[in-house]
C-alpha cells in the first residue's frame, strides 16, 4: 500500500459514515449487510467486517441480536457544570455535583463501612485496610439516570461523630464542607482530575448504556491544609454528556 494511502476497511467506513453524516443512511436506518458491503465495494469479507467494527467503535451503529446493524440516533450532549462556586448552606446532594441551578434532580445514596482498597488509601492518605464510610449514588434528571459517585470518609475522622454518615444525622446531605465544619475540620481547598474509561456492566446498566462504553470519570479529593477528608468517583456517559468547568480568577 503507498504511503499516506487509507488501508480499504478504512475507506470503505469513511464512505459509510458520509452517507450517515448526510441523512442517506437515517437514524434507525438498517446498515448494508456484509455481504451487500463485500459486493458494493468491491471488497473482501474481512474488510466489510473490519468496516463495520469501525463504525460501531464509534458509536455510530449498534448491532441487534438477530436483527442486523442499524444507525444510531445521535445525541446532543449536554453540559455537567462544574464550578468553583459553592452556595453557603446547600443541602442537595445533586447541587453538590451539579452546579447548574436550572436543573432539578432527584438521588438515592447508601452508605456502608468498609476497608480502603490501595487507590483510595492513597487518596485520602491512609493505609490500605483502614475503615472508610463509603456512599453510593444514584443522580437521576426527568426520571432518567445522569450520573452515579462513590465517595470514601476517613473513619479515623468521623467515627462516633454526627456526620459519620452523609445521607443521616442532623446535617444529612449538608455537604462535605458543611459537615466537615461540624467536626472542627476546614475544608480549604479540593482537587479534581477528569478521566475517561470503558464503563463496567453495573454502570452501563445503571445509566442506560452498554458496558464497555466509554464514561468520563471525575476523581474528586476534598482536603482541610493537607488533609484529605473526602474522595469521590463521579460517573457519567461521554456520549451524553460533557464537564464544564466555570473557574474564578483570583
């Protein structure tokens, strides 16, 4: 093959997603058949499989057992805003990752102690094995999944206190400063690093999707100086959705 030239699954993809690009192929449109590829193109099976992967790879079809391969509807991502900004005395658990005011959610939380396993230990400075609290969310908008998090709370911090844990207590779903504040901790300052992944089969079931597709992954530390008093994993789909962050300068 001469150099710069697209190897022939390639080509054949590029030409099939232009047709999908342009309205020829419609969302919900059946794709051509591997054998209807093979003849049209002039090429071998392999390629008119290798071709299909492609487009699958890219979100653009989906293969339905027993059915064929069809052209996906595209979906308008929208925003998860992220912000610098934290409302005094918030008491939403979705406000606290959804800083969009104009959106309404609803969320279901369980907590349960565990050890921490190396990743989060490391997180929070701790050694592996020592007991966290550990919160599972479920964020939901308009009765559809959003977004799920998993926080981790040193035990060494808030055992026997009032804030052990999140979702009960006199400051239930106060938030993570706030709460904190009630055992003498002042959180200062918190880090967030945005990664992306194929989801795992719960995730994909819990937000709508398959699993192995891709999901965008907030690593969130709060810290009190130095002192890390809560991490989290936040989840969500990087077809639906995409992180915006809005920063203040100081």
């Amino acid at each position: 093959m001469p150099f710069g030239e697209q190897p022939a699954y390639l080509r054949v993809a590029d030409d099939l997603r232009q047709q999908i690009a342009q309205g020829v192929l419609p969302p919900h449109a059946k794709l051509p058949s591997q054998a209807s590829i093979r003849a049209h193109y002039g090429v071998s099976d392999t390629v008119a499989l290798e071709a299909r992967k492609v487009l699958m790879a890219e979100g653009l079809v989906e293969g339905r057992s027993g059915s064929g391969t069809y052209v996906r509807e595209s979906v308008e991502p929208l925003r998860l805003h992220r912000s610098g900004y934290r409302t005094l005395g918030e008491s939403s658990p979705f406000r606290q990752e959804q800083c969009d005011e104009r959106v309404g959610g609803t969320w279901r939380a369980r907590s349960e102690r565990r050890e921490a396993c190396g990743r989060v230990a490391a997180r929070l400075g701790l050694d592996p094995g020592e007991a966290v609290m550990c919160t599972s969310y479920e964020f939901r908008v308009s009765d559809r999944p959003m977004m799920l998090s998993t926080s981790w709370e040193p035990l060494r911090l808030t055992a026997r206190s009032p804030v052990m844990l999140p979702e009960e207590g006199p400051l239930a779903g106060r938030g993570v400063v706030e709460r904190m504040a009630a055992i003498d901790l002042v959180v200062d300052n918190v880090e967030e690093e945005v990664g992306a992944r194929p989801g795992l089969a719960e995730e994909a079931i819990s937000l709508g999707g398959h699993p192995g597709q891709t999901v965008i992954v907030i690593s969130r530390t709060y810290r009190a100086g130095s002192l890390a008093v809560e991490t989290a994993d936040i989840v969500l789909s990087a077809e639906r959705y995409r992180v915006s962050y809005h920063l203040p300068v100081r």
